[in-house]
C-alpha cells in the first residue's frame, strides 16, 4: 500500500494522521466520487480477482472501478494502514424482483468501531443505494444523508439495511423503465451478521457473480459513479443522471440512450474510464438497480 499513491488516485490532500470519524467521512467521500462501481471487466473478457495487489494495480494504478469484493477490499487496507479498526463483513443482497435473498453471501462490507462505536462503511455498493457517510450500527434509528434515509433494523442477530426512497421527477419518461417508482417507499439493501469474514470466503461468490448465466452482472454491464450533487450511472447503453433533492423530497433524474459509437467517450468522460480491450455492452436482466 503506497498510500500518497492512493490519496492522488481519489484526490484526497486533507490531513490522516489520526484515525477519526471525520478523517474516515472524508477518505470514504473522496473514494466513492473518484473510485466508479463497475463490472465492465466482465463485457471486456477479463477476469475480476480478489487478490490485494491486483486490485491495487486496477483501481489506483489502472485508474479502473470495481465492484463490492475489490472496492471495499482495498478500503478496508487503506482503513487498516491508517490505523482504523477494520472488520469484513459479509452480506446477501435483496432482489426486489423475487421480494428474496440469495443462499449465499454476495457482497462485501466493512465495519469500522470508532471509540467503540461500530459503524458500517460500504464503498462498493454503488448507483442509489450507495452510502455516502459510514453508518452508525445501531437499530432503529432514521440517519439522514443526501441520498436519503438510511436505517438499520436488527432481528435475532441478522441486520437488515433499509433505505428510504424520495420520489423522483425524469425528465424523459419516454425511456424510463424503473421498477414501481412510485409504489416503492422503502427498500430493502441487504442483510448481514456482525460475523468476521475473511477474503477467502468470497471467493466462490466472485465467481459465480461473473460467470454465472443469470448474474446479473453478467446481464448487465455496469458503471456507476457519485457525483457532488448525486450520481451518474451507465446501464447497459441506457445513461441515467440523479440529482438529489432537486426540490421538496424530489430527486430529479435524466436519461439518455447512447449510440455504440458514444459509449467509450462517455465512460471517458462521466467516469474517467479508459478500458485496454474491447467493451460491449449489455442489458438483458428485467432486475431493477433503481
């Protein structure tokens, strides 16, 4: 870990000697504006690993994004160099499709206990649902931030992540195809254990995530991105800008479908991506991100 080589890639020049909620607040906010949530390595025939130098190499070096497994592995390094107390947790993410949870652990978070407060920090979720402040652990209990309401609710040992929705105004509805926008409250994120994790258990999850025929990620090439004001997200060839609370509980959101010869400057551009091998895109999943 060269951490000066870090801080340049998410443009981080404020002060880390003190491990502080604060300084935690401020790495984190930088890596989700600098760092994109994305699989495109999937669309580009390549192959996502878990290891620590090669996820070092993609994001910092490459200038690349990833996904849960390579975001918030190499955050929880970056946490654990500054002297952080650093947990990997392990989650199951809820797909509104099915109203179900997957067998398996699929996503990777961290808990970070901060004068023995545990918060929850999670850098790799992406789109809307992403966190921009760590969470406090506790049940309950409504926490603002700009994307929304977030809140906790605990049952038997198992955490429940909750977000809940403001209503949105697009632009172009013509090419809006959003999952029951308006009916939909509340969301469910994921659930979790406060079980220790260790890399090697997902392993298999990683895996099956980028070859499995009904993944979404392999339906679905991805790229996502916070922004000052919200966040940008390419879907396939479908560009889709939020703005947060542009008025009263109203996110304002535009879409745009992208022509073939668009996308490479897009990414180049929206998410300063610049990919080595050929990328096609995909959308095929019904499996809504919004």
């Amino acid at each position: 870990m060269d951490i000066k080589e870090y801080f340049a890639r998410i443009s981080y020049q404020g002060s880390y000697d003190k491990p502080d909620l604060a300084t935690l607040t401020a790495i984190f906010q930088h890596h989700i504006r600098a760092v994109p949530f994305e699989n495109l390595s999937i669309q580009c025939g390549e192959t996502i690993e878990l290891d620590l130098e090669a996820t070092y190499n993609k994001i910092v070096r490459k200038k690349r994004g990833g996904w849960c497994m390579e975001n918030n592995h190499l955050l929880s390094w970056v946490l654990k160099t500054l002297g952080y107390d650093v947990t990997l947790l392990g989650s199951k993410v809820y797909v509104p499709e099915y109203d179900a949870y997957p067998e398996e652990i699929d996503h990777l978070l961290l808990k970070v206990v901060l004068d023995d407060k545990p918060y929850i920090v999670d850098g790799g979720f992406g789109m809307a649902y992403q966190l921009w402040q760590p969470l406090e652990l506790v049940p309950g209990r409504d926490q603002l931030q700009t994307p929304g309401i977030f809140r906790f609710v605990e049952e038997n040992g198992i955490w429940y992540l909750e977000k809940v929705k403001r209503k949105q105004w697009v632009l172009n509805q013509s090419v809006s195809t959003s999952h029951n926008v308006e009916e939909e409250v509340c969301r469910r994120v994921y659930l979790f254990t406060l079980q220790p994790r260790d890399i090697e258990e997902f392993r298999a999850s990683n895996t099956h995530l980028q070859t499995a025929p009904d993944s979404l990620f392999v339906t679905k090439s991805i790229c996502s991105l916070q922004t000052a004001h919200g966040v940008r997200a390419l879907v396939g060839w479908k560009l889709t800008e939020i703005k947060y609370n542009y008025k009263d509980n109203m996110d304002l959101v535009e879409i745009r479908i992208l022509a073939d010869e668009e996308i490479e400057k897009t990414l180049k551009e929206k998410f300063n991506i610049t990919l080595d091998k050929k990328f096609v895109p995909i959308n095929t999943s019904r499996l809504s991100l919004f």
